[in-house]
C-alpha cells in the first residue's frame, strides 16, 4: 500500500515537473499562446500526420476568427 502510494506521488511530481518541458525556447509561459503560435502548432500537426488536412482547415478558421 505505501509503495503504492509513493508511486502515485511520483507521477504526479513527474506530471506536473514535465509540463513546461515542450515550450519552444525553453520557457514556460502560463498564459494562452498567440494566434500565431496556434497556427505553427497546427501546421506542424498537419506535417506530423497528426491531423489532416479538413482538420486543419477547420481548426485554422477557429483560430482566425477568434477575438
């Protein structure tokens, strides 16, 4: 049960230490990315195969019109 409980604590330590370790740049920025940054992410996900080309269409149109 303890070793359980140490395990879990360490996924959660490793989780949240982890989480800025994508930011382009090496830092971590808290606050919602620009507009511009958005339309890279999903240009390099259409590269990467990770979403088609509707699919980033779509996603891109969401990003324009936003305010």
């Amino acid at each position: 049960m303890i070793r359980g409980i140490l395990i879990a604590g360490l996924w959660v330590g490793l989780a949240g230490g982890l989480s800025g370790c994508l930011a382009f740049g090496g830092t971590t920025n808290s606050s919602s990315p620009s507009k511009g940054q958005e339309l890279v992410d999903l240009k390099m996900a259409l590269d990467r195969g990770a979403i088609n080309q509707s699919e980033f269409e779509a996603a891109k149109a969401q990003v324009l019109n936003r305010h």
